[in-house]
C-alpha cells in the first residue's frame, strides 16, 4: 500500500531541498505519514538527487547506514539504507569545518 502519491512525493522533496538550503528543520515525512515505505523514501530521495544535480552539484560518494540489525529493528527496516554524498558535502583533509553550514 503507497502511503504517498507522486505529487505528496514532490512536494515532500522540494520541502526537504528548501530546508538544506535555510537550514530550517521541518518535521520528520515518517511523523507525517507513518505508512510511508522504504521504496517511498528512496523515490523521495531521488528527486531530491535530480534537483541537486541539476543545480549543479556532483555525487562523489555513497553512504551506507543501519547496517547493526539492531539499528534496523529500532528504526523498522530490515535492511541497511543507503544515500549519496555530494562534492558540496565534502570538506578537504586540513580544512576548517564551518559549523554554521552542518
């Protein structure tokens, strides 16, 4: 059963890109829509990545998350998660980090 629609999944990737960019925290899509599936998230998750990329942004790396199960049976996967990393992610071996870009 889809939790979301296309058009609730837009929206929900153009709220998440606006919220990197202001660095303004919005509520968490899993408290708004707690049916919300894995393959949702990872459709989500790939129209913020077409949206970034377009901008300009490159993907120089992958990360991979919840790999104890233990962590996955608290946050209800059964699997390890995945993301990308960006070249604007990135702060060079020796450089300041910027606390108030994280």
């Amino acid at each position: 059963m889809m939790a979301l629609d296309e058009k609730q999944m837009e929206q929900m990737a153009k709220e998440i890109l606006q919220a990197q960019k202001t660095q303004k925290p919005i509520t968490n899509l899993t408290d708004r829509f707690p049916d919300v599936t894995v393959a949702e998230a990872y459709d989500i998750q790939m129209k913020l990545v077409q949206e970034r990329l377009k901008s300009g942004e490159m993907i120089v790396g992958r990360k991979i998350g919840l790999c104890a199960k233990a962590n996955q049976i608290m946050f209800g996967v059964d699997e390890p998660i995945y993301g990308h990393i960006f070249n604007t992610m990135v702060v060079p071996e020796g450089e300041p980090v910027s606390l108030s870009k994280l």
